[in-house]
C-alpha cells in the first residue's frame, strides 16, 4: 500500500522515543556517496540516539539510509559493497583493497583500510542484516543503504552493528581542519546540573575583572623613616673585651711528650722490614 512504509517509520519512531521529520536544511550537503552521490536530499528523517551516536533513518531519493555520527571527521572514505551493489556510484576515487565477509571494500587510501579493518569491522559486517547492500563512511558519518525490503525488524537489527563501525571510524586519520575538542552535545542526553551544584563547581573567583586603566595599589609608608646603615662613617654597636689573636682557653689534646705505654701481654702485630713489597709477586 502506498505510504505504508513511511507510517511504519513513524510508528516506529514514536515507540523508539525519537524524532520524525519531514526534512532537514542541515543534512542537505552532509552526505556526497553512495546513494546521495546523485545529490538527492533526504527526507523523511528519523533522529535519535543509539548506543553513544547520534542515528538517523532517512530517504534519500528512492533508497533508505540509516546514518550513525563517529564524533570525528576524516578525509579518508571506506566504502563496503556487498556483490549485488557493485554498480552503486561512490566516486572515481576509489581504489580495490580486498574483501571482508561479502563485502568488496573500496577505498581513498588502501592503507589506511589495512589498518582499520580488525576484528569489530570483521563482526559488524558480518551482523549486517541481509537487506544492507552497502555500508560507507564518510567524514563523521557511518552510512549504511539498504533494499526497499527493509522493515522495522531489519532497522533494529543494523542499529548495533552500524554503531560498532562508528566506533571503529574514530582511528581514521582526522581531518586537518576539524576540531579536537570533545563535543558533549553529540552524546547520549545526560541528568541536569542543579544550580546549586553548578555554583559549587565553578568554585571561587581568583583573578579579578579586567581593568581598562592600570590603578596604582595604596602605599603604606611609616611615619618615621628606617635608619638604614651606612659605611661613609664609623659608629660602634656594644662592647667587646681585648684579647689576642690566637689564645683560647681550650687545651691542645696531645703536646708531643707523651708515648703510649705498651707491655708485654698487649697483643701487637709485628711488622717485618727486612724485604721488599710481594704485592705483584706471584703466588706459588
């Protein structure tokens, strides 16, 4: 029946707890392979999140499209197409890497493909459902187009695996100009901050509003001033007794006179002088 598929989609969405659109100005120019190489905007749009991404369900011109956001842009476009898919138009600058379950991959950079596709990849692509006929990532997006067949059943089925694709876009080489910085608003939605809570973590103010004009701090000087000293003239502080340099009281510990006393039962160490040192001899 005609609009059958688009109630099932909203119906879907509703009991999901996500958004339905009819279309968004925003994703107009976000997707360029694939299905939206021929430059068909989407419409029809599910939004929602879905384990850590942002997902979206969408039409774009006659083929559905599932989309998960990565978090981080790259340059580098992967392209996963099942044996039937193989005439999908992507771009001419896809280069042949090899095959991973029934998936050929293309590529912009092979290399870069070698080291992505790990055991996650292997996995996700091998819990594809059997209506996805090809699976492309594209800056921050993990795509996934699927036959006319695809129901709700096969929308819920992609959804685990298209995210652990997502996951493992994040170690495509990023996007020169893109930004680092971590972007809480891609997220899942998290608990409000109470006020109070939110006033107790900025915590005190240490450094004050800037000034437009540089204003001297008091001084405060004493009423009389510090005499400071001064070599430009003699001046005694105290008394001090005569003595002469070198005399002390304390005694020497040893004059010279004395030898120590040594009888004939200490026990002492006789020391033989009549030869030379063995040190270097050899021994026998």
């Amino acid at each position: 029946m005609p609009g059958a598929v688009l109630r099932e989609r909203r119906e879907w969405a509703q009991h999901r707890g996500y958004e339905f659109h009819k279309q968004d100005p925003y994703l107009v120019d976000e997707f360029t392979r694939g299905a939206a190489a021929a430059g068909a905007e989407p419409r029809d749009i599910v939004a929602g999140q879905v384990l850590g991404h942002e997902m979206l369900l969408m039409d774009i011109g006659s083929v559905a499209v599932m989309a998960m956001r990565t978090g981080a842009a790259s340059d580098v476009v992967v392209d996963f197409r099942r044996e039937g898919a193989l005439d999908v138009e992507s771009g001419d600058d896809l280069v042949p890497a090899f095959d991973v379950a029934d998936f050929h991959i293309y590529s912009t950079h092979v290399p870069v493909v070698e080291r992505l596709v790990d055991p996650r990849v292997r996995s996700a692509l091998d819990a594809m459902p059997a209506v996805v006929t090809a699976v492309w990532m594209e800056s921050e997006w993990v795509l996934a187009q699927m036959t006319k067949q695809a129901r709700t059943l096969d929308w819920d089925a992609m959804q685990a695996p298209l995210a652990l694709l997502a996951d493992t876009a994040r170690v495509l080489p990023p996007r020169s100009a893109a930004a680092q910085g971590f972007d809480p608003s891609a997220g899942d939605p998290t608990r409000a901050i109470e006020p109070q809570a939110a006033a107790l973590a900025q915590g005190p103010t240490l450094v004050g509003p800037p000034q437009d004009e540089f204003v001297h701090p008091p001084v405060q000087r004493p009423d009389e001033p510090v005499q400071l000293p001064s070599r430009t003239g003699a001046e005694v502080h105290g008394t001090m007794a005569q003595h002469a340099l070198g005399a002390d009281e304390v005694d020497a510990i040893a004059d010279g006179t004395e030898r120590p006393h040594i009888d004939g039962d200490t026990p002492r160490m006789r020391r033989r002088l009549d030869g030379g040192s063995s040190l270097f001899d050899d021994g026998a």
